[in-house]
C-alpha cells in the first residue's frame, strides 16, 4: 500500500508541468524560496543573494524543484545587465543531467506580453546543462542583459526558464519553470 501511495504520489508531482496550474515550492509554501531582483539605477541586477528557508527546503527533499520559481526584474533599459542563481534540486538517488533554457510562456501574467523575438536573446543560462549530484541542489547562472541598441520603452514582457531532467527515461518527460516579469522603464 505504502509503495503505491508514493508512487501515485510521484505520478502527479512529475505529470505537473509548466501551465498555470503549477504549484511550487513558492506557491505551495510560501514565499521564502523567491527573491526578487530590481536593476538598480546602473543597470546592475543585485547578484544572487537568494535567501532560502532550509526548514522548507527539508519538507522538498523528496521532490524536484526549481527555486526561485518567479521573478520580477523592473526598470530594465537599454545597457542594464546583471546575473542571477537558479537552483535545482535532484532528489533522485543517482545523479541527474537537467537542461537549461529561455522559453515562451504557455499562459502570460495578467498585463504582460510575451518577450518578443528580437529580445529573447537578454536571457541566457549558464550552463545550460547542468549535472546535478544525487539528492543535492545544483545552481545555474542566469543572465539578463538588454542590448544597448534596442528600443524599449515602458513595456511588460514575460519569458520562462524551463529546466528538464534530460537523463529521465520513458515517455513522460517533465518539465519545471520559472516565470520571469521583465519590465522596461
């Protein structure tokens, strides 16, 4: 009985995927895995600083997880640059391979637009594959850097950081995300 609770436990964590009806660690136990980073006014972005509860990150020892699983990045503007850690928890037994990536969000926050194609080049994850050692938590850095030549003027973009298990076997294949509100000033 018990092995089949955990396993139906483990079908509906990994059948979630990255439609608004995601529930992670920042919506399901608050918001002490989230930072919010803000361009300072010289276009740096407040490197990492990520503030984790690890009382919360003892209860997802069992679970993957990405954190932070939101971000606010306001006043961007031409030239503004900064750096950013997004963490992965492989709570696998063996080591886990978890790709990187920006992607268009499946829904949008409500008054954002979807960061259009001439930009999705600001976000860039660093490594892009990340080997994460069993039941521990890997960091990769992201990036976000505006071009110095592109227009932008008082918009609301939204764009996702996928990170999928790439060493998982069989047909489903899951996939975590991070949204990130890119506000222009």
């Amino acid at each position: 009985m018990k092995k089949v609770l955990i396993l139906l436990a483990l079908v509906t964590l990994f059948s979630l995927a990255c439609s608004n009806t995601y529930v992670g660690p920042n919506e399901k136990y608050g918001e002490d895995l989230q930072n919010v980073p803000v361009v300072t006014d010289n276009g740096v972005i407040p490197s990492s600083g990520l503030t984790i509860n690890y009382e919360t990150e003892e209860r997802m020892k069992d679970v993957i997880w990405i954190a932070p699983g939101k971000v606010n990045v306001d006043r961007l503007y031409p030239g503004a640059q900064g750096e950013y850690t997004l963490r992965i928890h492989n709570p696998k037994n063996v080591p886990s391979t978890f790709s990187i990536y920006r992607r268009s969000p499946d829904s949008l926050s409500e008054g954002y637009s979807a960061l259009p194609v001439q930009f999705q080049g600001w976000i860039t994850a660093t490594p892009s594959t990340l080997v994460v050692p069993a039941k521990s938590v890997g960091e990769t850095l992201i990036r976000v850097q505006v071009g110095f030549l592109d227009k932008v003027s008082k918009n609301k973009y939204e764009t996702w950081i996928g990170v999928m298990d790439v060493s998982q076997q069989g047909m489903v294949v899951n996939e975590l995300c991070s949204r990130w509100l890119l506000t222009t000033k």
